[in-house]
C-alpha cells in the first residue's frame, strides 16, 4: 500500500496544509474563518491529534474545500472498530481526492478558459492560429488615480496631478474599482490577467491580499443580451459556463457571503444608455447583499460620469497610454509570439529583422509613437509593418484601411489556401457585409447579435450583391466571414460579435457616413 493508506492522519494533515497555502490564508486568519481555536487548527494541520467531524467541516468550509474525502480521511486514520471493519471502502474514499471539488474544477476551467488573447494579425494565413498565450502577452500597463479630494469645478491649475501606478500596484488597497479606459487599451486584457493568475494562485506580492479568492468573469455585452442582469446562483449559467449545471446549490452565494468572490464585471459601455442606471442598481444591490467581495469594473471614458459609482465607495482608475518603454516591450512580445507561428528560419529572421526597424522606426517618428499607444493600435502596427515590409501608414484613419484590407485580402499567405465553404469575396464585398453587420450593431445599441440576426442581415444584402449569391447560401457566406475575415468570432454557438469594437465602431460609422444617415441636431 501506497503511504495513504499507511497513515491517513498525515494525508489529512497535508490536504489541509495544502489548502490553506492555495487560498493564501495565514493561521490567524484560518482561525477567525472558522472560529476554532489556535491549538484546535494547529493540531488538525500538523497531524498531532484527530479532528473532530465538527472541526473538520468548519476547516472545509472556510477553506472552499469539499468535506467528504477529508471525513473519509478522519474516518480511515479513526481507532474505532467499525472504522476498520469498512477500511477498504474509506481507503477507496480518500482516492476521491482525484476527484476535485466543484470549486478546484471551476478554478481550472477559469484559468484555462482565459489563458489566451487574440493578437490582430499575429498569423494571417491562420486567423484561427492567431492566439497568445496570456503568461506572455500580458503587459503590466500604467493606471492613474485621481485624489479624492480633486472637485470637478477646481481651476485646471489648482487641480492635484493623478497618482500613476503599475497596475498591481494600483490595486493592491482597493476593494471596488471602475477602471475607465479608451478602446483598445488593454481594460479586459487586465481582467482576464486578473481572474487566472487568481484561479491559479500566481498573483503578484503586491496583490496579496486578493489571493485566495474565486473570480467571476462578467462581460456585461453578453449579460444584456439575455435579459435581466443575474443573481449569483445564475453567474455560471449567464456566461455559457459548461460546469454550471454541476455547480452546488447555494455555492456561488456561499463564495460571495465569505467575501472570497473577485467580481470581474465588463464594459459598462456596452450597455444600451437607459439601461446604465439599472446596471448600477445590479451592482449596488449585489455589494449590499455581499460587502466584502472584491469587485472590478471597466467602461471607456465618456460612458458614465465620474463618481458613478462613488456611492458605493468605488475608487476609479484610469489606463494611461503605454509608454515608449511599455511600446518596446509590447513590440517585442508580438515578434516573438509572430516567429513562434512561424514554420521556416527565413521567416523567423525576417521577423527578427522587422522588429529591430520597428523598434527604431516607433522612437524616431513621434505620429508614429502616438499611434501605436494601446495594446491593439499598437498590434495594428506590428501586422501592418510586416505585412508591408516596413512601409506604413501615417494617419489613425489610413490605419484602420489599411488594417482592414490586410486583413480581409490576407495578400499572397490567403491566396494559397482552399476555401473551405466554397465561398471567395472580394474586399469590397466582404466590407459591405461587414459594414451591414456593424451598423446594425451600433444602430441598435448592442456589441453582439444572435446568429440568426446575423444571417436575416446577409441574407437581405444578397440580392443586390448576385456574385456572392451565386457562391452559396446565406449561412455560408456568413461562416465564411466569420472564419476567414478575422474581424468576426462566434463567441457562442448562437451569437456573432467583432474582434474588438474599434472595428464595429469604424465600420458601423462608414455605413452610417455612406448612408447619410446622421443625426438631426435640434
């Protein structure tokens, strides 16, 4: 027999030092979760003496942990009779710890499911290849505080200057933060660094104490779409959480009332404008009924007014462009992740060689700099240096073309592959449905459509475009954009949504320009 078996007291005692180091929890503060005494928790962590049931479920409990193979543990190391009578059944019991608890699977479904970003233009023969690992794209960009005691009506000149932090820093002694942010400047990339280096314990010193915590990821543009914003019992199942129908009853309650919850909600801007103030009621009531939950919250700038969330004790804080060091390091990531896609030593040299005339290129041209700012203008300009062989554009706008048409034509790399719905656009085509897409988006106030909104849309533009009817069906030509333009996903099985919203804004607004359609002002 395995050491388990020889001495289960032990393996009890180290289960619940193991779970006390995860959830970064002190002795005293394990103490006053269970309301146990010192020399109780120190003995059941050390092996000294036997728990009682009763001390075991107060540890579980406080630790997040499943009690069952804990009590199978107790059960088996027991001097009882009985207890011996059954070892072979509690011996089979202790081997549930291969079976993980709800909570450590739902922490490695958080970790994994938000391990990777998509990088614009990081492999354009393969938009489906165009991912990057977290651990080596996340950049830890600057935020600003404004002083507590700054009043909106103080001159310019008697205005306290903003406080700017490292992110983690920034953090580290707030409990709720709205965090504003332009398009594009890394606020959900934050977020997502934020839930799995906490669903994997990696968070830095600084953010200490936000360890041991369990994070909701709330991405308000798919939470509106589906009506009534959620209780917390319905938080999994709102996101398409695969694991939400095995989630326990009253679980989610029970992480948020032992104020173990990090609350990560997303894009307040998202929200259709009169429906703002019943999402702040949602966050309002939510810190009511659960104080003591760590709470992040991001919206752009011009989305709500300051002190929004004032109320609620929210301190706001604000991304700050990258600087030109935080625009070197980001250069240099996306080279590196560009020539790990890459399949030949030619390639990887060239991508080498691009790089170093970025670098130089980004400090001597001051337009340039300015531009490339955010995480995604700044990828932008990666893509488009090396797809253009070190020739780019000089205006945001020229950008975005320019952008686009890379993407969209993908050159001589997209020419070489079949297409695998038999459908082949020209630029302009696929602009026309793109543009159709976005302007109903933004006409309707919304980030995301059902599927179905989607191919009633394509299908009404395809008898005035007979060429691309003529290639297939409506459902065709939209899974063709979405799989081939890189400016689509299908984030579920029945909704569609742009990569990002610099580009449904972008298109969104051509259509409207291109239409005339503007609105009256009175």
């Amino acid at each position: 027999m395995g050491d388990v078996d020889e001495d289960p007291l032990a393996e009890l005692a180290s289960r619940l030092r193991t779970l006390r180091v995860q959830r970064g929890l002190q002795m005293g503060g394990l103490q006053q979760r269970t309301g146990l005494g010192r020399t109780t928790v120190s003995q059941a962590l050390n092996g000294q003496a036997l728990p009682s049931e009763a001390t075991l479920v107060a540890l579980a409990k406080a630790l997040g942990a499943d009690v069952e193979p804990l009590l199978a543990l107790r059960n088996a190391a027991s001097p009882v009779p009985q207890a011996r009578r059954n070892y072979p059944q509690l011996v089979r019991a202790t081997r549930l710890k291969a079976q993980p608890s709800f909570e450590e699977r739902y922490l490695r479904y958080v970790a994994e499911r938000h391990s990777q970003l998509t990088v614009v233009g990081l492999d354009l023969s393969r938009p489906e290849r165009a991912r990057w690992p977290l651990d080596a794209a996340y950049l830890s960009l600057e935020l600003a505080e404004r002083p507590e005691d700054w009043l909106a009506g103080n001159e310019e000149a008697n205005r306290p200057s903003v406080v700017v932090k490292r992110a983690e820093h920034a953090l580290a002694n707030c409990r709720r933060v709205l965090l504003r942010g332009l398009a594009g400047s890394g606020k959900t990339t934050l977020l997502q660094w934020l839930a799995v280096a906490t669903a994997r314990n990696e968070l830095p010193e600084e953010l200490a104490d936000w360890r041991g915590r369990v994070p909701f990821v709330l991405p308000l543009r798919t939470l509106v779409r589906r009506g009534p914003l959620p209780e917390p019992h319905d938080f999994l199942s709102a996101v398409g959480t695969p694991l939400a129908a095995s989630q326990p009853e009253g679980w989610a309650d029970a992480v948020l009332d032992r104020g173990e919850a990090l609350v990560l909600v997303d894009g307040i801007d998202e929200v259709p404008q009169e429906h703002r103030g019943a999402t702040r009621d949602w966050l309002e009531q939510l810190l009511a009924a659960y104080k003591d939950a760590r709470v992040v919250v991001t919206t752009r700038p011009s989305a709500v007014p300051e002190g929004w969330l004032a109320s609620s004790h929210f301190t706001e804080l604000s991304v700050r462009p990258m600087s030109a060091a935080d625009t070197g390091v980001f250069v240099h990531r996306w080279h590196t992740a560009a020539q790990h896609s890459s399949t030949t030593e030619t390639e990887r040299a060239q991508l080498h060689d691009l790089e170093t005339a970025l670098q130089v290129t980004v400090r001597a041209q001051r337009d340039l700099a300015q531009l490339s700012s955010t995480p995604l203008m700044c990828a932008l300009i990666c893509a488009l240096h090396r797809d253009r062989r070190g020739h780019l554009p000089h205006s945001r706008m020229e950008l975005y073309e320019a952008a686009l048409s890379m993407l969209l034509v993908r050159r001589d790399l997209e020419r070489s592959i079949d297409d695998p719905e038999g459908i082949q656009l020209t630029e302009h085509q696929s602009v026309q449905l793109l543009q159709r897409l976005a302007y109903w988006l933004i006409r309707n106030r919304q980030t995301e459509m059902e599927r179905a909104t989607a191919l009633a849309l394509i299908g009404d533009a395809l008898p005035a475009m007979q060429a691309v009817a003529e290639q297939g069906t409506r459902d065709q030509v939209l899974t063709h954009l979405v799989g081939r333009s890189g400016l689509l996903r299908q984030p579920t099985a029945d909704t569609i949504d742009f990569v990002h919203r610099t580009f449904q804004d972008y298109l969104g607004a051509k259509a409207a320009i291109e239409a005339h359609d503007f609105p009256l002002v009175s």
